[in-house]
C-alpha cells in the first residue's frame, strides 16, 4: 500500500522523479500536474519534484475511491477525504494479501511433511500431520488474521506483543483440544513455533496500518526479532532433545 511504500522509500521523490522522466510525460500532457495519494506524502517532497521534474505535487483524497469526486471538483478536497480511518473492515481487507502470501509456503510445506509421515493411509497421515501442525497453524491464523481485526482490543503496542498474547491464547487453546494425543515436549515446541510464528506475523501488518512509522516499526524489530529467534532455536532444542529421547 501506499502508506507502506512511501515509509520505506520504494514510493518516493526520487521514483516519481524517474518515472515521470522515463515515460516522457511531459511530451504526453499539456498540464503540469501529479495527483499523488495523501498517505503517499511521508516519501514525496512536493518541491523537490518540481524542481527535478517541472511537475507540481497535488496531494489527492486518501482513499482511491474518492479521486473521481476529487477531480470533478476541481482537485479540492473535503473534510472526509482527508480523513483517515482504519475499521475493521478495512483491517480484514489488507489481511488477504498477507493469508495469500503465507499459503504459498504453508501449503509445500504441509504437503511435504505429509508425505513422511507415519500411517497405513492417506488419512492416517493426514490425521498425524494435522495433529503436530495445527497449534502452529493456528498461531499463523491468529498473527495474519486475529490480530488484524482485534487489533484495537489487544492488550499492548506493540504488535509483535500483541501477536504473541493472542497467539499464545490461541495456540494453548488449540493444544487443550488435542491433548493427551502427544507428549508435553511435543506440545511445549508446538507452543513456542506457534506463539512466535503470531508474534511475527502480527508484527508484519505494521506496514498495513495507517499510524505507524518507519522509526518506529524498526524499533521494535530491533528488539522483538532476538526474542522471536531465541523461541524457535529453544524449540528446536526441545523438540530435538525429545526425538533423541524417544
């Protein structure tokens, strides 16, 4: 998104510089006019662009839907397209992106798993893989889905806090639903992956939101990624000790 792209620079004053330079707009329009989104003004500086480009930055409504009524009315603005607002259904909207691009390793992986798994049937493999992977999928859901639409609700601010409460509520819930199935090792390694892997995704959505900053999101991955690190290298160290018991 717009907000996301202008913090971390990939949309900002040098890349509408280029691309304005690159298609020739200049020779395309008669105007020297550039709509940019509002949120988009964190990366662009108005008068650096006009000096580099002869271009002037208009900054337009902050939701897309409202550039035609912006336009109609002489590129003016009301109060309520300047406003910002972050619902939760604009929260459930942005987490798609995200589910969307954790399938795409979750799936390899469980299918992989699947296929080494202990069982006489499909089915029995199945039922084993769900087993040991549905606490950690659980804390995926939880950090890419959860924590988006309850995010005003949980306690703490950061995000990377507010994905590990939610998802230890969720994966220890999920892991009293299968329990006496396997052993407290296997459970304690499930807990820790699945808790993190909350914890690290909530942190993700930072990017998503329309109130944080980029100071702001690398301080707290400064400081949550060594915590989130330690967990899964301690679970791999519980989960190996646990295997080599037998």
């Amino acid at each position: 998104n717009v907000w996301c792209a202008a913090g971390k620079g990939t949309f900002g004053t040098e890349e509408l510089v280029r691309r304005v330079q690159a298609t020739g707009l200049s020779e395309v329009v008669s105007h020297r006019k550039l709509v940019v989104p509002q949120l988009g003004a964190t990366g662009v500086a108005a008068h650096e662009v006009r000096r580099l480009c002869g271009f002037k930055v208009v900054y337009g409504p902050v939701g897309a839907s409202d550039i035609k009524a912006f336009l109609e009315a002489g590129m003016m603005a009301t109060d309520r397209m300047r406003q910002v607002t972050f619902t939760i259904g604009e929260r459930i909207a942005v987490t798609g992106v995200e589910l969307a691009s954790v399938l795409k390793w979750i799936v390899p992986i469980v299918v992989v798993v699947m296929l080494f798994a202990e069982g006489e049937s499909v089915f029995d493999r199945v039922s084993v893989v769900m087993t040991t992977a549905s606490p950690i999928l659980a804390g995926v859901f939880a950090g890419v889905v959860l924590v988006p639409v309850l995010l005003p609700w949980i306690p703490g601010r950061a995000f990377s806090l507010k994905g590990a409460t939610l998802g230890a509520v969720v994966v220890e819930t999920t892991l009293a639903l299968i329990s006496g199935v396997q052993s407290a090792a296997v459970g304690v390694t499930q807990f820790l992956l699945g808790t993190t892997a909350a914890s690290f995704l909530a942190m993700q959505f930072t990017g998503s939101t329309t109130f944080t900053s980029p100071s702001g999101v690398e301080w707290e991955m400064r400081r949550a990624l060594p915590f989130q690190i330690s967990a899964v290298f301690l679970a791999i160290a519980v989960g190996f000790a646990h295997w080599l018991g037998g």
